[in-house]
C-alpha cells in the first residue's frame, strides 16, 4: 500500500488496518488512533510525530510490524525550533514521570511533546478522537503525573501548571482553583 493509498481511506479504515497490524501492547490503540488521524492530516502532529524518520521506522516496526512505514505519512503541524526550551522542559517533565522506563514509553513522551506545540485541545492536536483518549494515554503512560491532576484539569493547561510550579511561578489571580474567575478554562468541557 503506498502513501496516496491511505489517504483514500477512512478514519475508521486506517484504524482497522492498524489494529489488524498491531503487536498486542496496550497502548497500541490509542497510537492507532494517533497514526489514523495523522496519515487523514488531521490533529496537529508534525513530520514523523515529532520522532523523527528513524524513531518513527522503528516505533512502527516495534508496535506495528505488519505495516509498511515507508508508506504512511502525514503532517499538519510543525515543531516550532524557537520553543526549544519549552519542548525540553515538556519532554522532561514527561520523562521524569513514566510508568515505565522503556523505548515505548519514551516515543510517547516525545509524541505527546510535539502534539503540546499545536494551538487546540491536547487530545485533538495529538489526534485523538476525544478527551477520554488521552486521558487513558497518560495513565497508561505517565501515572505518576496523570495522578496529579486529581480534579481534571485540561491536560495541556495542567502539564504547562506542572512546569510554572516546579519553577516557582504562581501566574493564577486566585489562591485557589474552586474560587477562580477562570475556572472554566482549565477545567470546562473540552467537546
């Protein structure tokens, strides 16, 4: 199958094929979900995930053996090379709190990085095909840190608190987030 052909599909074709393709791990399911929207230009997602080419060949090869990567490709988005001290601290952060220490966990560290650079919702700039999604994404993922967000917070505005706390910086006008003018947009619906 070449790149025009998955592009003639739909999302839930791309999905079927994915899953049909897929190791059994997991978080396999939701990178389908991730991978079909991508291939579709939805989401906002950059060039090879934001993995680049080698780490995008090897993670289809690890989670998707039967599918050819060569032939799959997608791109809305880009990583913006001036935010690189943003991606750093996000990529960090997101390290520093896997559920586990493997090559898995670590492509979807950099994924979620590249997909916190687009300008909607988390879960649709990742492509996912709603909040839930993500929500399974980061405690399969990151449990230490999707434990923290106990009163579920947006997941890219709490990732960005994450990281003006550990630095130190209080930027909200309440002493509280029960009591915030602004409550709805950290915490309202994001459908």
């Amino acid at each position: 199958m070449d790149a025009f052909a998955w592009a003639n599909e739909t999302l839930e074709q791309v999905y079927a094929r994915l899953m049909a393709a897929r190791r059994g791990d997991a978080v396999e399911e939701t990178l389908a979900r991730i991978l079909s929207s991508w291939t579709l230009g939805m989401g906002a997602m950059p060039e090879w995930l934001g993995l680049g080419e080698a780490a995008f060949h090897d993670m289809m090869k690890h989670h998707f053996p039967g599918i050819d990567a060569g032939t799959m490709y997608g791109t809305k988005g880009h990583v913006d090379a001036e935010r690189g001290a943003e991606l750093q601290d996000l990529r960090k952060l997101l390290l520093d709190n896997r559920s586990a220490q493997t090559l898995p966990t670590f492509w979807m560290a950099e994924i979620v990085t590249a997909g916190c650079m687009g300008n909607d919702h988390l879960w649709q700039d990742l492509g996912l095909w709603n909040r839930a999604d993500l929500s399974k994404l980061m405690m399969d993922n990151f449990a230490p840190l999707a434990k923290r967000n106990d009163k579920d917070m947006k997941w890219k505005k709490f990732l960005y608190k994450q990281l003006c706390d550990a630095e130190g910086i209080y930027v909200c006008r309440s002493p509280s987030c029960e009591v915030c003018a602004d409550y709805q947009n950290c915490f309202g619906s994001e459908e």
